[in-house]
C-alpha cells in the first residue's frame, strides 16, 4: 500500500444534489435518493425526509420491490396513505437509485377535465348533430315531402290528376316516377270507368247516363237556334224469340250488329243509344223549325231503321223494329219527351209491329 487518500462529503451541503432538493414534480410530486444497501433517503424534494429511514417492509408493495431491485413504474400507496405514481431508475456507480414520483390525482386530473369537458359538451353536441340532421334530412328528403303533399291534395281531391314533378335523379326521384306511372295507370283507369259509366259495355254505344246529357244539350241548342229535334225510340220485334232459342250468345250478337247498323244510318252529331235490352234510343238534333218539316226528317231516319232490320242476321233471325217518334223544341220537357216516344213504340208495337208511330 502507497497510500491511503480519505475525505468526508457533507450530504446535506450547500448546493450537493440540488437537481434532488429542487426538484419538482407538478404541484406536490417530487424525487427520492434512496440508498436499498443502508435503507435510507439520501436526497429528497420534501427536505425532511433527507437521511431519513425508508418505510419498512410491508408499507409500500412497490417501494419494496425496488429495494429487491425491481426498475420501473407503477401506482402505489405510499407510507402516507397516498396513492401515487412513481417511476424507479438506478444511479449507476453508486448503488443507489432514484424516484420521481406524484399523486394520481394531480396526473390524471387533466383526464378529469377531459372527462368533465366531455360530459358538458355531449349534451351539446347531440343537440347541435340532431338539429343538423333534421335539416340535412329535410333538404334531403325535401322532394320527397312536396310529392307526398301533393299526392295527398290529389287524394283529396285538391289537386288535378298529374304527374308529381322529379327534381332529382335518385332514389327518390325512382320512387317518384314509379308513382308517376301508377298515376299514368289510374288515370286511365278513371278515364276507362268514365267511358264504361257513360257507354253501353256490350254495344259501345251510349247508356241511359250519356243519353240525358245529350238530350239536355239537344235541349240547349234547340232554345238557341229556336229549333226542333226529334226522339226515336225504338224496340226490337221478336228479339226474345232469338234468346229463347239460340241462347244469350246469339242474342248479344244480334244487338251488336244492330247497334252497328243504327250508328250508320245516323249523322255524327247525332246520338244512338242503348237504353236496356233490345231497346235503343235515337236523338236527332238541328231540325227545322217548321213542324212538318220536321216530322218528315224524323220519319225518313225512322224509315231507315225499319229497312236496315230487313237484311238478315248470322243468326238467320227474322227480326224487325217497332218505333215511337216524338217531337221536342225550346219548351219541350226531356222527361215527358221520352215517355211519349215509348208511348208511341208501343203503339206501332200494338198496331202490327214493324213500323213506326208519330206522336
């Protein structure tokens, strides 16, 4: 041996670990030398536990670990009763080792605001995200709701049967024009249910409906151009005959041909119409003013009727027809018009069938 060089370091000396003593952690956390060999805090941050003994065994799981050597971090309770955060790291050359440590509540309070902010602020933002989405759906769905209103005006009544307008080349603009089509179906429908309440479904010919209006308005214009217009009405001879002995089907053929052969003898403006049966009614407009006149015109067209039964039918039916004639001007009453021309059929019927009668 040389020589023995010896000194002596004063832990607690001015300015000797002053990154320990000083140093701060937040608001109360903090670092502690410990020296696991002697069990004791060689430095730290809170002054009066310098050189103080450690806790003993048992105190705090984690301090424990660390005088076994354990280096890391984790949470503990501290001697105090403290829960803290702490993180272990060796002083090397020394054997010492070094804890920074602070209270679980000061470092996770920034989550507790967090937390806080977001419990203020969910309510909020579900507010505004609905009131959004109410808007954004309603601009969305915008088309959607004026077609339904006025789908439902049409239903009621208000509006027009039309199609809905498309602004949109979507789904919803699919949806509209697919209920554009069925509206395209119903008002044909209509316009077919139209037709079959004014027409005769087995003839086509105008029914009794079709034919009271176009009385009133041979009515009309007879007042206007102070002018006549004659009724005709006419029954088949022996038509029940046909049925009884060639079936319904025969029949029905029968009424249709003649329905065919009355529409020719008559101009356009004119009107034939199948009133029930083998029934049918003639309505002849425009005549002269001048009764005799007139009279003769109804009777020619009555005259041609009578002819036009003469040629045969696919049926091999001898058929005939029975007429009334009645007469209307300005002051005619349509009722009483058409119960003298049925008078007045079954006058000819009586007196021989195959003819007609004046009123």
């Amino acid at each position: 041996m040389i020589a023995v060089l010896a000194g002596v370091t004063g832990l607690n000396a001015p300015g000797f670990l002053d990154a320990i003593h000083a140093g701060k952690i937040g608001e109360s956390g903090g670092y502690l030398l410990i020296s696991p060999k002697d069990e004791i805090f060689v430095a730290a941050t809170k002054r009066e536990l310098i050189l103080q003994a450690t806790a003993r065994p048992g105190v705090n799981p984690l301090h424990d670990k660390a005088m076994a050597g354990f280096r890391g971090s984790g949470i503990t309770v501290n001697a105090q009763g403290q829960e803290e955060i702490s993180a272990i790291a060796s002083v090397s050359s020394t054997g010492w080792f070094v804890v920074a440590r602070l209270p679980t509540h000061e470092a996770l309070s920034s989550l507790e605001k967090t937390k806080t902010s977001i419990l203020l602020i969910t309510p909020i933002s579900i507010v505004v995200l609905i009131v959004a989405l109410y808007f954004l759906l309603r601009y969305y769905f915008r088309s959607l709701i004026v077609a339904a209103d006025q789908a439902n005006r049409i239903a009621n009544d208000e509006l027009p049967l039309q199609p809905l307008p498309i602004q949109r080349a979507d789904e919803i603009g699919f949806l509209i024009q697919a209920f554009n089509r069925l509206l395209e179906k119903l008002a044909a429908s209509q316009t077919e249910l139209k037709n079959l309440a004014r027409k005769d479904v087995l003839t086509g010919l105008p029914n009794r409906l079709e034919l009271a209006e176009r009385m009133e308005r041979a009515l009309v214009r007879a007042r206007r151009q102070h002018d006549r217009f004659a009724v005709l009405f006419l029954d088949l001879d022996g038509f029940k005959s046909l049925n009884d002995l060639q079936g319904h089907q025969a029949g029905d053929d029968v009424l249709v041909e003649v329905a065919r052969r009355l529409t020719a003898i008559i101009r356009e403006v004119d009107t034939a119409a199948r009133v029930g049966g083998d029934e049918f009614v003639i309505v002849i407009g425009d005549l002269s003013n001048d009764l005799p006149q007139a009279q003769a015109a109804a009777c020619a067209v009555a005259e041609k009727c009578i002819a036009a039964m003469q040629d045969g039918f696919e049926s091999s039916a001898n058929l005939g027809m029975s007429i009334g004639i009645a007469l209307g001007d300005a002051n005619s009453d349509i009722d009483k018009l058409m119960s003298a021309a049925d008078n007045a059929m079954y006058l000819a019927k009586k007196t021989g069938r195959g003819r007609y009668v004046l009123d």
